[in-house]
C-alpha cells in the first residue's frame, strides 16, 4: 500500500511539474533576423571594395613588371638579376600586404557575424525567462530537435522580438 501511495505521489509531481519546452529553428531564425541580413550586406561591401583595391593594385603591379621586363633587355646579366630580384621581392610584399589585408577583413567579418551570434543566444535565453520556459531547443541544420509539433516553434515568435528590437 505504501508503494503504490508513493507511486501516486510521485506522478502527481511529475504531472504538476511539466517542463515547458519549446524550439527554434536556426536556420530560418538567422536567415529572417534583420541585423545579421544587414552584417552580411556590409561584409560584401567590404569584399567588394577590397576586391577592386586588390586588382587595382595588381593591375598596376602588372604594368610596372611589363615596363621593367622591356628595359630588362637592354641591361647587362648582373644589373637585370639585380632588377628582376628587387621585383621578385616588391611583388612577394605585395602579396603578403593584401593577404594581411584580407585575414583582417574575414576577422572583422566574423567578430560582426559573432557579435551577432551572441545578441541572438542572449534574446532567446531572455524570451525563455520571460515566458516560463524549461527548455528552449535548437532545430534546423545541425539543430538537436528531429521533430518538433509546430505549436512548439518559438522562431517567429523570437524574430519578432529581434528584429522589433532593431527598429528602436
């Protein structure tokens, strides 16, 4: 008697005490979220101008070395090895330059894209605290939910917020 007593207690409990489970799906909460659609935007911009400022300066590296490989031939053996190496070495420069450059673009790319990344965790965390929730999980593309009931899905519910929250 005293075991089915504490059966029926503890299922009681556990019915009393639900877990409110909810979802979001990654993939089209990024996709949908303003703020990051605008971090990309200003990181293709950036890509962009870096790209015709790569090949300008190419273009011009290009020219020069057409220009000294004609005077080249007009040089003694010594003084055109001399020529060909200092160009050799600004080209080598130049290369190093604009790859600096471009590591420095896809860092600051990334630290928007992270900054981003992180507001979005803090808002969810935020929305869950607000309106009760145990869990709120992660679906989509690498999500951890296979199936979720769509009563369940929080995403537009939460791009609501985040993207109300950049209106402001």
């Amino acid at each position: 008697m005293k075991r089915l007593l504490l059966a029926l207690v503890v299922i009681l409990t556990w019915s009393c005490q639900q877990d409110k489970i909810g979802y979001v799906n990654n993939v089209r909460l990024m996709d949908g979220y303003k703020e990051k659609v605008a971090v990309e935007e200003r990181f293709a911009e950036r890509r962009k101008a870096f790209d015709m400022k790569r090949d300008s300066i190419s273009r011009q590296f290009q020219m020069e070395a057409e220009a000294i490989e004609a005077q080249i031939q007009s040089m003694s053996q010594t003084k055109a090895q001399e020529t060909y190496a200092a160009l050799q070495q600004k080209g080598q420069q130049i290369g190093q330059q604009l790859q600096q450059q471009e590591q420095q673009l896809q860092l600051m790319g990334q630290a928007d894209m992270d900054s981003v990344v992180e507001k979005v965790k803090r808002e969810i965390t935020a929305f869950g605290k607000a309106n009760g929730y145990t869990y709120i999980l992660g679906g989509g593309e690498g999500g951890s939910v296979l199936f979720g009931a769509e009563s369940k899905d929080l995403t537009d519910e939460i791009l609501k917020v985040l993207n109300e929250e950049k209106q402001q």
